[in-house]
C-alpha cells in the first residue's frame, strides 16, 4: 500500500519488554532469552546472559527531565513499550506519520546457534507481527547477526524477503573492528538486493576501540619502523568523539565507495553541526599522511578525497541539532533525515514538532520536505503518493 508522508522520524526505537516476541523463539532456545522480573520495590529488570539490567536511557517515554530516573525500569506504564496499535497511536500524539524502528533483539550471545536463532526470532517478529499492523508505518530496520559474512547475507536476504524495508549493520560484515576485501561480498549483495544499509551511530566494535588497528594493511612494519600513530585514526580523529566518524572513514579510506559507487549508508542519531568541519579536517589529514602510508602500510591513494566519498555515499540524522540546521548546506540538505528518537531520553515527544519547529525557523519549505520526508522516502524506497493540492 502507498501513503502521503509528510513526516518521518529517521530513528525511533522498540522498547517493548522481552516477552512480547519470546514466543517466535525456538522452544530449544528460550530459556537462553531476555526475561523481565519484578525487584522488590516494584521496579522491572532484565535478566539475560549479560547479566541483569536495571534501568538506562531508553524507556524515557517523554518524562520531564526533571522526573526522568534512569535507574528505574517500569514497562508498564511507560510510553514507548506498548504493542503496535499502541505506538500508532503514539505516533498520531507526536504529528509523526511513520518510524523508522531500531530493535536491539535478544542482544549478542556467545553460542553460537543461540545468537542466530534470537536475531532470527526477533526480526520474524518484527515483519510478522509488529509492523504487519500497519507496514506504511511501522517500518522496523532487520538486525544483523554481525558474527560472519556469509551468515549476515543470509540474514539480509531473510529479512528482504518478509519486506523489512532495510538492514541495521551492527559491525564489519567479517566480524572484526575494521574492514576487509572479503567484506565486499556482503556490500556486492546489499547493492544487488537494493537493501538500505544503516548503522546506529558507530559500530558496536569500533565503540573505545581508539588504539587498535583500523585497516586491514598490506604491510605492517614492525619495532622502530613502525608507525607510532594509526593512520586511519589520525583521519578520524577530528570526529571521533561523534559516534559514526570511525567507520565512515574505514569506509571511505578502504575504498569501500569507490568499488561500490551505488552503495549508501546512513548513519541515525548523531547530529550534523560537526559535519562540516569533520570533512574539512578529513582531508587535511588525508593529504598530510597518504605519502607515509603508502610507503610504509601499503595503503594505496584515494582517486578523491576522503570527504567527496562521504558526501555522495553517507547519509546522517538529526534530532536536536540548531547549528546543524544553520550549516545544512555544508552537509548537504539531500543527506540528512530528521528524527524524533523516541522514546530515548533525547526525544521531545509528544512535542516534537515544536521542539523541530524552534530549530529550523529559517529553513524553507522544500528543505524542511526532504528533511522531513523525502529523503527517507528515497532512501528506504518507500511507496509515497503525494498530497494534493
């Protein structure tokens, strides 16, 4: 079915208690599944293999700051973690015409058959029961395995096939913190398969990985030959303390773009504002350091530099970001999506359009459309008609 969209909240989030999808799991696993219990003061926690979780940042559900206490859990009787029909009608309190819906699933495993068959269970969850209530709507991302290539193109291909209408990448399709030439089977398939590819703000990897090693380089001099810096982190470094900044230069750096030139990614809830000077500084660096890692890593010139890449291929949301607004055209209007991360502490709902409006006052029509709308209708290939006049 079509809709006339005229918003779309980029990034939104699943924060519904565990039990709402442990039934699509198999019987032989779901003893190994998140469960909720009950704390003696009447609180909610999860147990799972990681151990017990009390609260967090992710079920705010629109408190007052001053009411919000991120060590108390309660499902219950907090917006956000409700059934379907209930987030539709959340989505019509907040002037929000769809989602698009991140779910962490049943969260990384150690067993292996374990972690495949909870990924599995929640995105059959996801397209079956949860956005077949209204797929124009809720429109839920498929979570990938992120433990091997050949197992996350199964999963892509499962989840294209029950209509997901993308991929949420949780780290290099190899399994390790940065990218290798075998990866490209993986991007070679996303391309063929036409899938949108999407990271929540960085890699689960690449998260306090600062001094590890970046690329998969040819050479690697050893002792007083080697290098005492990263050659990707001293790119990345003008931006790594914006989540997203790390691996888009991975992406970038090993030619990932340029073999791929169809190939786009978008990257949720990290803002803009810092954009601008992130690609000038990128390519400061670029220019500084390629001789030297040529020489020595083996890292072979880019034809363009690094931030031409990330112009044409990435794509970034918003969700309270005034200076990003003033700097959009430094970023590109056509590559940013607006979000209401709801029900996240950052989220403004069920006030988001007026927390939207005191940012973009001087932002025209046809700009705020494809913030709004467009460019997640294009991007995701969602079936829009427009409104008439």
């Amino acid at each position: 079915m079509a809709h006339t969209y005229k918003v779309i909240s980029g990034d939104s989030h699943f924060e519904s208690p565990p039990e709402s999808w442990v039934h699509r799991i198999p019987k032989g696993y779901r003893d190994q599944a998140s469960r909720r219990i009950k704390l003696a003061d009447g609180r909610d926690a999860v147990v799972s293999e990681n151990g017990i979780t009390y609260g967090g940042t992710g079920l705010v559900g629109g408190k007052p700051h001053e009411k919000f206490n991120p060590a108390v859990l309660d499902y219950d009787n907090t917006p956000g973690s409700g059934g379907p029909e209930q987030r539709l009608r959340e989505q019509d309190q907040d002037g929000v015409d769809a989602e698009i819906i991140f779910g962490r699933g049943g969260g990384f495993r150690k067993d292996k058959n374990t972690h495949l068959a909870l990924t599995r269970a929640f995105n059959d969850y996801l397209a079956e029961e949860y956005c077949s209530v209204n797929p124009d709507r809720l429109i839920s991302l498929g979570i990938l395995p992120g433990i091997g290539i050949d197992l996350d193109i199964a999963e892509m291909a499962h989840c294209a096939e029950m209509g997901l209408k993308g991929i949420w990448v949780p780290g290099f399709p190899n399994g390790k913190s940065f990218p290798v030439l075998d990866d490209d089977r993986f991007w070679a398939t996303a391309v063929d398969m036409n899938m949108p590819v999407v990271i929540h703000t960085s890699f689960q990897g690449n998260v306090g990985a600062r001094n590890a090693a970046h690329l998969d380089y040819p050479t690697s001099p050893e002792g007083n030959l080697k290098p005492p810096v990263d050659y990707v982190q001293r790119m990345a470094r003008n931006g790594t303390h914006h989540c997203g900044a790390l691996e888009a230069v991975q992406l970038a750096v090993s030619g990932v773009f340029e073999r791929f030139p169809k190939l786009n990614v978008y990257w949720a809830e990290n803002n803009v504002g810092w954009l601008p000077y992130f690609y000038e500084q990128l390519d400061r660096e670029y220019d500084t350091n390629r001789h030297w890692a040529e020489e020595l890593m083996g890292v072979k010139p880019l034809p363009h530099k690094p931030s031409e890449y990330l112009k044409e291929h990435a794509y970034w949301g918003f969700f309270d970001d005034p200076i990003g607004m003033r700097l959009r055209h430094d970023v590109g209007v056509d590559h940013i999506m607006w979000s209401n991360d709801f029900p996240h502490e950052v989220s403004a709902w069920p006030n988001s359009m007026k927390a939207l409006e005191d940012q973009t006052q001087d932002v025209p029509e046809d700009e705020m459309w494809k913030m709004l709308a467009g460019n997640a209708i294009d991007f995701f290939h969602l079936d829009h008609v427009p409104a008439t006049a």
